[in-house]
C-alpha cells in the first residue's frame, strides 16, 4: 500500500524455515503508480496460525513519461538536398523534463549525410524539425578547369614571345625558328599532361530508401523513446 492506500493483494506462496520462523513470498504487479516518490509497504494481515506483520516501507521513484511522433512517415530529397520532418515530443500530466537533440540522436542515415535539429531541445511538450542534409555527385575534371587553362594559355604566350625575338634577331637563322616551335609544342604538351591527374570526384549520397530513426532521452537520462520515418533520396 502507499500510506494508508491498498495497490492490491497477491497470495503467499511456498515456505522457507529460518531462525525467523517460516518465511512466505508473495509477488504482486501494479501497472501504474503516482508521479513522483512513492513509499511503499507490503503487509500480512495474519490468520489462525501467523500473527500480523509488516515489511519495511520502501521508497518507488517514479518520472513522467513522453511519447515522440514523427508528422510524417516518409520524407524525400534529392542528392545535395534536403528533406524535413516535424517530431512532437507529449509530456503526460507533471512531466517537464528537457530532450536534447544533436547529429548523434539520429541513426540509419545514408552515407554522406547528415542531420540537425530546430531548435536543439524541447522542455515538456513541444515540436522540433529535423532534417536530413544529403551530399551532391561531384567530378573533378581538371582538363576543363581554369587552372588547366591559364597555364596551357601561358605556355603559348611564352613560346609566341621566344618565335618573335628570334625571328627579329636572327631572320637568316632558320635552326632558331625550328627551336621555338618546339619550345612552343613542348609548353602545350605540358599542360595537357597535367589533365590526365585530375581526380575522380565524388558520388554523392547513394540514392534509395532509408530507415531513420531519432532517439529522444531526457536530460538525466532516465527516460528514453525513439521515432522512425523512411527517407527516400532520389
């Protein structure tokens, strides 16, 4: 009983003699107990051969609970977006404790991804957004890049310069003409070696469908529930 409250009742069962006399259990479930610290005691009324007796009272905290729900049981985005869901977090009666939300409250997401909270925690009852931030296929082509381009434009600008100076001092030396045109060949050729380096980018987040779940545990750890939805990245 809680005070002078009866939970219920249950009968002893089997016996054990010690130096107390002979020593019965009895086991009794309660599906629900007050919010807060409860003192509890078991009691043996007694009968025509046992007298009555009490245990020794014994203190049950119990916290509110929570229930968390997604608004909505799939979501969807496209490689290098995103997608969002609203999670209400429902206090029962005299709950107010706090839920922290961050990047490792949700598991199951995709590669290259990754997820954030708005706002990062809710007292009591409230709502947060969640939402899923995926990565964009990438490719690295160098021979396009304007790196690759300024140096091949350089190698040619060098190489016009060196034609121009030989031709104007030496006009009869044809071997110094041949030269720069090499030397010009040769400055082109080693800018389009440089392309063939380029790296091979990045696939982004893979495509297909995804069972993410959110884990919501109070602040000091004691309660703790999870929500799920599918995410479909396309």
């Amino acid at each position: 009983m809680i005070g002078n409250t009866p939970l219920g009742s249950a009968t002893p069962s089997g016996s054990n003699l010690d130096s107390h006399g002979i020593t019965s259990v009895a086991t009794f479930y309660v599906s629900s107990l007050p919010i807060g610290t409860n003192a509890i005691t078991a009691q043996y009324s007694g009968d025509t051969n046992y007298s009555a007796s009490s245990a020794s009272q014994v203190s049950v905290s119990i916290d509110a609970d929570f229930g968390i729900a997604p608004a909505n049981i799939s979501v969807s985005a496209t490689q290098g977006g995103s997608a969002s869901n609203t999670l209400t977090i429902t206090g029962q009666t005299g709950y107010n404790s706090t839920i922290n939300f961050s990047s490792v409250s949700c598991t199951g997401l995709p590669l290259l991804s990754s997820c954030s909270f708005s706002p990062v925690s809710v007292t009591g009852s409230g709502t947060t957004i969640v939402s899923v931030q995926t990565k964009a296929a990438t490719s690295a082509a160098l021979l396009g890049s304007p790196f690759h381009s300024s140096w091949r434009s350089l190698g040619l600008v060098f190489a016009g310069v060196f034609l121009l100076t030989f031709r104007r001092r030496y006009r009869s030396a044809g071997v110094f003409c041949v030269f720069a045109v090499t030397l010009a060949l040769g400055m082109s050729g080693c800018g389009g070696g440089s392309s063939g380096g380029g790296g091979g980018g990045s696939p982004g987040t893979p495509k297909g469908s995804y069972m993410v779940t959110v884990t919501a545990t109070t602040a000091d750890k004691v309660v703790s529930h999870t929500a799920s939805f599918s995410l479909v990245v396309q």
